[in-house]
C-alpha cells in the first residue's frame, strides 16, 4: 500500500513508513501548488499509476468516519470514479453578477461534495491532461474526470463530515466531537 502526502512546508519532504498491525504503508510526499488541483497533480506524479485508486481527501474534513471511507472505497471498484457526499439541505439560488438571484435551483438534485473521492489513477492523468491544456479550474478532484464525460458516482456521506474552515466551523467541529456523533457515523 502507498500513500502520498501533497505538504505545505519543504521540511516535510521525505520517505517514511507507517505500520498499524498487520497494514505497512510506504509514504511519500509531495509539494503543494498554489491551487488545490496543483496539490493533487504533483501528488499524482508520485503515485504508481499500476495502483487501483488514488484516495484524495481534504484535511480541512478530519471528522470523516471509517465507515464512510469503507462505502466510498467500494463504490470505487465498481464505477472508478465516486466522491463522498450529502443531499442539499438549503435552497440554493442562481445569481447574477450584481448579487440578483436569477432562479432557484431544484435541491432533489443537488449534493454537497464532501472527501474522500476515489479515482483510478489512469482517469485522473487523462483528465488532468485535458484540464492542463485547456487551461481550466476545477474546485473538486471528480471534475476533472467530469470533463472526461465519465460517470462519477456520488456515495452518501454524512453531515458530520464538515470542511473546517473558519472559526465558526471549528466551534461546530468540537460540538459533534463532544456528543461523539462523528464517532458513531
């Protein structure tokens, strides 16, 4: 098994071994980019491309549970491209430059992509090369594979799973942490 670590400082370079049990992963890392698919494609460039998947998760989301990495990780055998994600909860509005909203969006269909995503590594090189020379931004590593037009099947998460941004969010991070909900997800 091998892991790939994209570090924001250069004093983290380096090789390690990790072992839990039975379970040895060899570690590599990686330099960030300036923008998030900057990270994961100089992340990509260590990883074995024999590998199954490459697991791309977000540190800004440490309340992930195992159980949900296990559902997203066996999703991925079958499609090859899945991210972990919720259905809307709040009604969500189109505007337009000026801040008017311009239509409401239809939240049945609407879900709020979350990490872990799974992809084989093959789709992400293709989908990168199409994204680095078109020059495009992507916000989320399965739009990259998106512009490949291959499905991406989205595996339901759970609302603890939350990006930890901001002061607020930390607040409501200790919160799920102090009931144990995360724990039990």
């Amino acid at each position: 098994m091998e892991d790939v670590m994209s570090m924001s400082h250069v004093k983290y370079l380096t090789q390690a071994r990790y072992t839990k049990g039975k379970i040895q992963v060899d570690l590599k890392f990686a330099l960030p980019g300036k923008e998030r698919q900057d990270s994961v494609y100089s992340g990509l460039q260590a990883v074995d491309l024999n590998s199954e998947f490459v697991c791309i998760h977000d540190s800004a989301r440490p309340l992930v549970s195992s159980e949900d990495v296990k559902k997203v990780m066996k999703d991925a055998l079958s499609v090859g491209a899945v991210v972990l994600g919720v259905p809307a909860k709040a009604t969500i509005k189109e505007a337009n430059s000026e801040s008017f909203a311009v239509k409401t969006l239809d939240r049945k269909t609407l879900w709020e992509m979350q990490t872990p995503q799974v992809i084989k590594p093959e789709l992400l090189k293709k989908g990168f090369e199409l994204v680095n020379r078109g020059g495009l931004e992507v916000t989320d590593d399965v739009s990259i594979v998106e512009h490949l037009k291959h499905p991406v099947y989205i595996t339901e998460g759970s609302y603890t799973n939350i990006k930890v941004t901001t002061p607020d969010d930390l607040l409501l991070a200790e919160r799920i942490l102090n009931t144990g909900s995360a724990l039990a997800a």
